[in-house]
C-alpha cells in the first residue's frame, strides 16, 4: 500500500501526444506579427502616398489649349480656312498649392500612424496568442503527467483490491479518478490545438497550429517613477496618434478646399487667322473672384468631421491613460497572485497531500480524501502556471506600449 500511495506528485511521466509541426519562440512570434499581409499593405501605402505626394506641382491649374477651325463661305471671294486659337494658364491666388502639399503631408502623416497602429495591434496579439498557448501547453503536461500517475494508481488499487488490501469502493474511485485526469487531458490537448491555430493565424502562417517554444518573456520595466510617468504620455500611443492625426487632415482638407474657391488669376494668348490673309493676335486676363461660392457646402463636411475627430481625440486620450494605468496594476496584481500560488498555496496544498497519504496508510483517511487532495494539488498547479503566463502578459503588454510610446515621441519631434 505504502509504494503506490508515496508516488510522487511531479513524476514526469508524460502521455503520448502528437509535436505540433513547428514551434516558435516568442521573440520569433513577435517578429513575424509585423510581417503579415496588411502590416506590409500599410507600409507599402504611407511609401506609396509619400513618393507621389513629394511630385505634387506648385501648379493647381494645367494650360488650357483652345482650338476652333472654320471655313469662310461669304463673301465668295474671301472663301478659305479659318482658324482660331487660344491658350490659357491660371493662377490660384489664394495659397492653394501650399494648401495641397500641407493635406497631402498630414496625410501621410495619418497613414504613418495607422500603419504603426496596426504594427502595434499586431504585436500585441501575437504576445498574447504565443503567452496563451504557452500557457495551454503547460496546462497539458500538467495533465499528462497527472493522468500518467492516475493510471499508474488505478491499477495498483485494483491489484490492492484483489489481495483484499483495499475495497471495491476505493477501486472505483481510482478508476473514477483516473478517468477524470484522462478527461483533463483530452481537453487541454482541445485548447493547445486552438491556441496554436490562433498563433498561427494571427502570424499568417497556414491552417497549421504552432507551438510554443522556450520560456516566458521578461521584459524591463521602469520603475515606479517612471510607470507613473507613463500614464501621462499615454497621448503618444499611435491610436492616439492616428485620431488627433486624423482631425488635422480634415482641416487642412477644409483648409485646401477654400484656397481652392477663392480669387484666381488666368492669362492668355488668342490667335485667329482671317481669310484671305489676314491674322489677328489678342491678350486675355480673366480673374475670378469667390463672390457667392466659397466651397461652403463641401467644407461644412470637413469642419463638422475634424470637430467630431477632437472630440475623439480627447476620449481616445482619457482611454490611453485608463489603459496604462490599468496595465500597471495587472503587472502588480498579477505578480502578487504568482506568488501567493507559489509561495503559499501550492506548498500548503503539497504538505496536505503528504499528510493525507500518511493518515490513509495509518487507517485514519479514505480514499475519497486523498484523491481530492491530488485533484486540488493539480489544480493548483495548472492555476500557478496561468498565473504566470497572465502576468508575463501584463507585463509584455506594457512594455510594448512603452516602446510604441517612446516611438510616438520621436514621431512627433520629427513633425
């Protein structure tokens, strides 16, 4: 009786299972996030808006080229071709190609954002997708290893019971048990499959599920002075960003499209030749003034959006700090329960599985007792890995919008 109650809890017996086809460290998974299709297609379109906005013309206005041939009927003797041409260039005079060239570079500037928004989302998501599934493996193995020493007790109970050394009762249980763990298996084994598809989709790798390799990150974070401090540049997120971005475009389009409607100069040349011989040459000045039509019902649009967006901006901002603030206390509070687990309730449920093991070999315990004692023990352990995995991600969350703000910081001197 004694040998197959004092088997150790950490055996390391694991259960078959299939190696996922490819594993990936977390540095790996975090490099890869940035290369999938639409981080690309961000990329691609700030280069793209940058390398035809650098071309835009000092010129709003292209030549106009007029031309109208004829033939003369009346009188009969003068009967010839005719023709006549001109030839036409404006000249807006109301800022509209420093306007054009102003929208075009916030927009890029906007698309800047939205490009290092995205980088930044993708990051995250692959942080917490890998710490996930990482967590799901060593969920797995702890319930391998639990329904390896399971089966093992099982049968040893059974052949208790037939040398009437134990009850059919305490067969029953084993089994029961053994079952349970069996059953803790199969569905981690579900989540590991669904974590790594999630890993692999969030990389764009294929429909095949990744796996985990290496242990958790451990990122350096300031210390509290510098938390603290964070909060109040939470403004430089990129989302933040991208929303206070998004409202200046809209008023340097307001901006484009008034120069667009006010006083323009046009010059031109008009040449006609007169049948039989005759060609006469003229000038032409033409100004338009914005007497009634100031592009009102276009601007409106722009205006009414960029106050809508400054709106946005602000509460995008309140959220941003909430965010960070709330970060700092996950890492905190995370931290406390990865040493609670560790430091007090896993030993203890330990040295009460010890004690539960001696008193059923004394004859003072039951079955019962002790297989709830391993139930507890496993999950204790299962629950100290999540911990982990929950403040590793804590803790990688917030230094990733640590850097994307430092980031942010550069972006904005650059400006």
């Amino acid at each position: 009786m004694s040998f197959w109650l004092a088997l150790p809890l950490a055996a390391n017996v694991a259960l078959a299972a299939t190696a996922p086809p490819k594993t990936l460290s977390f540095d790996e998974a975090i490099g890869l996030s940035v290369t999938t299709p639409d981080v690309r297609g961000a990329e691609r379109a700030v280069a793209t808006k940058h390398a035809l906005g650098a071309r835009i013309s000092g010129m709003t206005e292209n030549p106009q080229i007029y031309v109208q041939p004829g033939f003369r009927v009346l009188p009969t003797p003068n009967q010839g071709v005719e023709i006549q041409a001109s030839v036409t260039q404006s000249w807006n005079l109301a800022g509209l190609s420093s306007a054009r060239k102003a929208a075009a570079r916030v927009e890029e500037e906007e698309l800047s954002a939205g490009a290092r928004a995205l980088a930044l989302t993708q990051r995250l998501d692959a942080a917490r997708a890998w710490i996930d599934l990482w967590a799901a493996e060593r969920v797995l193995d702890v319930a391998t290893r639990e329904a390896a020493l399971a089966g093992e007790f099982a049968r040893l109970v059974e052949k208790a019971a037939q040398a009437s050394a134990a009850t059919k009762a305490d067969a029953a249980d084993a089994r029961a048990y053994h079952a349970e763990a069996r059953l803790g298996v199969i569905g981690a084994e579900g989540e590991v499959f669904e974590r790594g598809l999630g890993l692999s989709r969030v990389i764009a790798a294929g429909v095949d599920p990744l796996g985990a390799r290496g242990d958790l990150p451990v990122p350096v974070l300031p210390s509290g002075a510098g938390l603290r401090d964070a909060q109040k540049r939470a403004a430089m997120l990129p989302t933040v960003q991208q929303k206070a971005i998004a409202a200046r475009v809209e008023r340097a389009r307001e901006a484009e499209e008034r120069a667009a409607r006010g006083t323009s100069l046009s010059v031109g040349v008009y040449v006609q030749r007169d049948s039989p011989g005759g060609l006469v040459g003229y000038g032409a000045v033409g100004l338009t003034l914005p007497a009634f039509d100031r592009g009102e019902r276009e601007r409106s649009v722009m205006a009414a959006r960029a106050a809508q967006l400054e709106g946005e901006t602000k509460r995008e901002a309140a959220n941003a700090s909430a965010d960070v603030a709330m970060g700092i206390h996950e890492v905190e509070h995370t931290q406390d329960i990865v040493d609670t687990l560790a430091g007090a309730i896993l030993p203890a449920l330990t040295e009460g599985l010890a004690a539960r093991v001696r008193l059923f070999e004394a004859g003072e315990g039951t079955m019962l007792e002790v297989l709830t004692a391993r139930r507890n023990v496993a999950a204790a352990q299962a629950r100290l890995e999540r911990a982990r995995a929950a403040n590793a991600w804590a803790r990688v969350k917030l230094w990733l919008w640590l850097s994307a703000m430092d980031d942010g910081k550069k972006q904005e001197k650059a400006r």
